[in-house]
C-alpha cells in the first residue's frame, strides 16, 4: 500500500521563522547581553558559568534540529520517525532557554544555572573517564569543575543540592511561563521521547498504520506513517517556545537594572 503523500504545510510557519535564522554559513546567534542588563546583572557572580552562555547554546541548538527536519521535509525524505525526534530536540532545547531565563527571582535563576552547569561539568567528567583523557597544563578535568561549581553555590548562598533539571519538570515549568498548557507541551514531549528512545507504545498512539501483516502468532509487522495530526501540536508548541525565547531573551539581555 502506498502512502499519501507528507502535506508539511503546519510545519511551514515554523520553518520560516528558522530560515530567518541562517546566516552565511552558521546561524545567527542571540547577543551578548548588555553589560547594564538584567541578564548580566544575574550573571556577574556566575563568572565562567552563566546562564547566557547556556541559553545562547540551548537557542542555536533548538534551532539546528528544527533546521534540520527543514532540510528533511524539503528532501522528500520523511520517514515516521525523524520527525518526532527532531522536533524534540528543538522543543527541549527552547524549553531549556526559556527555564533559564523565566526563574522567579534572581536567586532562582542563579540556582537553576548552576544546577544546569552541574550536570554539563558531570557528563563532561564521565566522557574523559570513558576516554582516558587529561586535560592539558592548566585546565580542569569535569570534576574539578563540578566541585567549583558546587563551592561556587556555597558562596552564593544556595544551600541545598544542586539537583540535576528534570526534564519533564523543566518542560512544564517552561511551558507554563510561555502561556501553554503544559500537560499538553508534556505530552507530546513524551510521544518524541518515546520514539527517540526506541519505545514501542508511539507506534501505536501517535502514528498512523498503514499496513499490518502476521509474521507469526505472537509477531505483527506494521506499515507506519506519520501522522501529522498527532505531530502539528509538538511543532506549535515548539513555535510558541522559539518565540518566547526570543521575546524574553532581548526583554532580559537589553533592559537596564
């Protein structure tokens, strides 16, 4: 059985606004923040790890994978898969910038940057480990900086651990300071997720079956497309995030304190 063609129009929104992105040969980043902003003002004590070096990171990264299922579409190339996971990437990666920057207060923000940090510096630590690799004379293994940044807490006054973000959570939190609904951003979060990691359970609640033949008595082997119904939510959700990104960004990085 032959499958109808992709129509990617809900999708087109989105990709306009990322090819407004692309520069000769690079994306265009967000700004440094102005030296009198309230960005820079949560920063100033952070030294080496600030938030905006985060968020900056977290923006071109969201904006990479959302460009590259552009790229995908435009190649005719769409399988049921890729979608989903490409648009997760991007989806988390806006809801990561947007957490950073929508803390509360300034103590919050502070804490989820360190706590965000953290676990950046851990994993570093367990890739040097797996690869046998020693930094040259001068710099920091990923531990030593897990352990700067947990004393550099301790000078800020945070107290408590410095947990790793769970993703859901941070997810929900994003969400809801971007005016969605989260249970409904979480959802189809969930979905990408599920198909990233190679879960069974998407097939069957967020694609469509086009074909299902019995290869034994316990086996079934099915024919999937994407369905575009169930993949329009996490594309808009992904919009509404990259615009609030931006907004809050340029609110936060050029206000004066």
């Amino acid at each position: 059985m032959t499958p109808p063609p992709f129509k990617y129009a809900y999708l087109q929104p989105l990709f306009v606004d990322i090819e407004s992105l692309r520069g000769e040969g690079a994306y265009r980043q967000l700004p440094a923040p102005q030296p009198s902003s309230s960005l820079a003002t949560d920063d100033a004590p952070l030294g080496q790890y600030g938030a905006s070096t985060l968020i900056r990171n977290s923006f071109t990264a969201g904006v990479a994978h959302a460009d590259a299922l552009r790229r995908l579409v435009r190649a005719g190339e769409v399988d049921p898969t890729s979608p989903w996971t490409l648009m997760r990437g991007a989806l988390e990666n806006f809801a990561t910038a947007a957490w950073l920057l929508d803390g509360p207060d300034r103590p919050e923000r502070r804490r989820r940057t360190l706590r965000l940090w953290r676990e950046d510096m851990r994993n570093r630590a367990q890739h040097e480990e797996e690869t046998d690799h020693t930094p040259g004379t001068g710099g920091k293994t990923g531990r030593e900086r897990v352990q700067e940044i947990d004393a550099l807490a301790l000078t800020l006054g945070i107290r408590d651990k410095l947990a790793k973000p769970e993703a859901g959570k941070l997810i929900e939190d994003a969400a809801e300071c971007a005016g969605l609904q989260p249970r409904k951003v979480t959802a189809v979060w969930r979905a990408a997720s599920g198909f990233a990691h190679g879960r069974y359970w998407p097939n069957l609640r967020v694609s469509t079956i086009r074909d299902a033949v019995r290869g034994g008595p316990d086996h079934v082997l099915m024919a999937l497309v994407i369905d575009e119904s169930q993949h329009r939510p996490l594309t808009q959700h992904t919009r509404s995030l990259l615009h609030h990104v931006q907004a809050r960004y340029a609110a936060r990085a050029d206000e004066r304190e």
